[in-house]
C-alpha cells in the first residue's frame, strides 16, 4: 500500500489546498527515535523520565516558532490544527457560550460551528457570511452580529476562502464586543511566514495552524498566543484534550520553522501563489466562473455549474484523469452539501513537486475537458498527459 500510495503521489496531479509535500529533513525527523518516545507533559516538568533530549527539543521548535511569527506564548504539541481549536474554545469558552465564526458554506471550516463538531455539539454557533455580490467577508455583518450577540469568541479564518482577512477591523469588533479573538490561519500561516500576507499575530487573542498545508511540514497544530492567555491554553492542550505529544512531529515542526524562515521558502509559497492566480485565471478564460473572483493565496474555489456537473462530480471526473480536487459548496450554493456547486483547488503539493506557471494552460485545457465528459477513455488520455506534466 505503502508503494501504491507513492506510485498515485507520482502520477496524479495534486490540487488539494490542504496538502503539500514535506521536505527531506521534515520526513527524516518523522522518522527518527523521537517516535517512541513517550514525553507526556512539558519541558522541566514530565511525566515520564528520560525526557532531558525531548525537553531541549520542544524548547527549540518553540524557540523557532517565536521567532518566525513574534507571538508571546507558542504551543507546539498540539496533534492537529483541529486539536489546537478545540483547545482554545476549551480554554476561553464553556458549553453552550455563543461563537460567532464564517458559515461553512461560505468557506469556513467544521471546528467553526459545524453540528457534526465539537463546536457545533458544545458550544452555540452563530454564523456570519460573505456578501452575494462580490462574494467578500461582510465585515457589516460581523460587527452587527457581535455587538447583538456578544459572543464568547469571534473567530476569523476558513478552508475554502481564498482571500485575506482584515485584523485589524476584526480586532476593533472583538474588543467593541467584548469577546476573545481567534484566526485560525491554517491556510494562511504559511504566507505570513513568507511574508506575503499580513500577520494576525499582533492583533490576535490566539492564532492557530497547521503544519502540513503550506507548510512543509508534518501534520500537526500550532498555538500562538499572548502572554496573558498561555497558561490557560497550556492546560487546555494537556491535561485536558490531549496526553502525551508526537515528539517526531515536534521535531519536524522545528525543522519546518527553520526552513519557514529561508528565502527558498519564500519562493516556494510565491509560486503557490502565482500558480493559483494563474489557475483561476486560465479557468475563467474558458468559461468557469471563480468565487470572489480570484485568490489572494494557495487556493481558488470554481464553480463549474456552467459544465452542466455538480461539484461532486467533477471531483469524480476529475480524479479519473488523473487530477485530485476537492468538491466544494459555494456561497449560497442551492445544491447539497454532498454534492455542491464547485470544486477547491490548491497548488502546495504540485507546486513542491514541479508544476511551474508555463504548464498551467495544458493543466487548464485537461481539466475543463475532464470535467467536460464522462467518456472512461477520455479521462484514460488525459491521465496519461497529466502523468507527464511535474508529476514525477
């Protein structure tokens, strides 16, 4: 399974925005004797013996982490970007508090509110949206909504909405509402440490993310956080949702810190960028409709109700040929969940693995005739092509 998996990576074209490839260190770190090691607890203060090397290591992947984004206090066990989000709402909100957060159908993400997640079960989700005509964060909404409401926490941040956010606003609401603010930045952490976006860390209650997005690195979760909340948070990361941390992935995160901060980095998530935009564009020259009308960042969501497909099915289509999308729902999408309207694609993974600016009309041509048919054979050539094209 192990050389299938690896065959697949090789020969479809990757265009999940949650996905990348990690870099030779982060996967040698993952696979050194810090996976046995059990160091349940902090730096100093373990519960297991044996710690002294695990100790200096998470000093350092926090070390790193500061430094790269500024943030007072930086928590960097947590097991996934979802994991960090339970921790803040367990640190600053108790069940049944309002938090007001990004409809999922508009782009944001199930730890935002979703009834199937803990922050859907537990807590009291009210939703702001993006607005119908240019399909942007309704900033209107969000103070009106906060101010009537009074949430517990507002949270910024989502997973299928390609633009940036606006914190220092965010932060005038939060503070006009009394309430704590958190920006899960899993999408766009990675552009701040490139320096190609604004940082929410100084305008931020508590910043989350993800190591395995654009990010290089392993999977896993970060907190970033004032000084004044860190002791909150770190009770609320261990003893209260978690036991003892992934220390292979905290040695990861250290070497993805590191790297985080080259400018070989910086280019990297520049091509992302560049190659999404470029994407969209080449997508919305041949007839599809982009939401919000481009990106700002490593993803794009497209509506390809005009092929005549749900988005469901042109994921389907799509894979066939050899090309890994997501379905996605659009903001007021009248279509299902299961289905949608649209599909999400991301450029992380194939950017690491080759895919360059001049590829990106064969890449739109191959999709648009993908998604255009249901013929097997079709998709067989097309798959063939896209085997070809910075796959390998």
């Amino acid at each position: 399974m192990i050389e299938r998996e690896s065959t697949r990576r090789r020969t479809w074209l990757q265009l999940l925005a949650s996905e990348t490839e990690p870099t030779s260190g982060v996967r040698a770190a993952m696979a050194s004797t810090f996976d046995s090691k059990y160091a349940e607890g902090r730096p100093g203060s373990r519960y297991h013996g044996g710690c002294e090397v695990v100790d200096e290591l998470e000093e350092l992947a926090i070390g790193r982490a500061r430094d790269l984004f500024g943030a007072g206090h930086v928590d960097v066990q947590p097991l996934s970007g979802s994991a960090a989000n339970l921790a803040v709402h367990a640190a600053f909100a108790q069940p049944g508090d309002p938090v007001l957060a990004l409809r999922l159908e508009h782009g944001g993400h199930q730890t935002h509110g979703s009834r199937a997640n803990f922050s859907g079960r537990w807590f009291s989700p009210l939703h702001y949206e993006v607005r119908r005509d240019d399909e942007l964060v309704d900033y209107d909404q969000v103070r009106e909504l906060a101010l009537v409401h009074r949430p517990r926490m507002l949270v910024a941040g989502a997973t299928s909405y390609s633009r940036s956010f606006d914190y220092p606003l965010l932060r005038e609401i939060a503070d006009e509402a009394e309430c704590i603010l958190l920006v899960d930045a899993a999408h766009l952490a990675g552009h701040v440490a490139a320096g190609l976006l604004p940082s929410p860390v100084p305008h931020a209650d508590v910043v989350t993310f993800s190591t395995n997005k654009v990010f290089r690195g392993p999977r896993g979760g970060v907190i970033l956080a004032r000084t004044e909340h860190a002791d909150a948070l770190r009770k609320a990361v261990h003893p209260f949702i978690q036991g003892g941390p992934s220390m292979h992935a905290i040695a990861a995160k250290a070497v993805t810190f590191h790297d985080a901060g080259t400018e070989e980095f910086a280019d990297y998530v520049r091509a992302t960028a560049r190659i999404a935009t470029d994407l969209a564009d080449a997508l919305t020259a041949r007839g599809l409709r982009v939401v919000s009308g481009g990106t700002d960042i490593h993803l794009a969501v497209v509506d390809v109700a005009a092929l005549g497909i749900s988005g469901s099915e042109a994921q389907d289509r799509l894979n066939r040929s050899g090309i890994v999308v997501d379905k996605a729902v659009l903001p007021f999408d009248e279509r299902p969940v299961a289905e949608g309207s649209g599909i999400r694609i991301g450029t992380p993974a194939a950017t690491s693995r080759g895919l360059t600016a001049d590829m990106i009309p064969a890449v739109a041509d191959a999709m648009l005739a993908a998604m255009s048919t249901d013929d097997l054979a079709t998709h067989d050539r097309i798959h063939r092509e896209i085997s070809s094209l910075a796959c390998g």
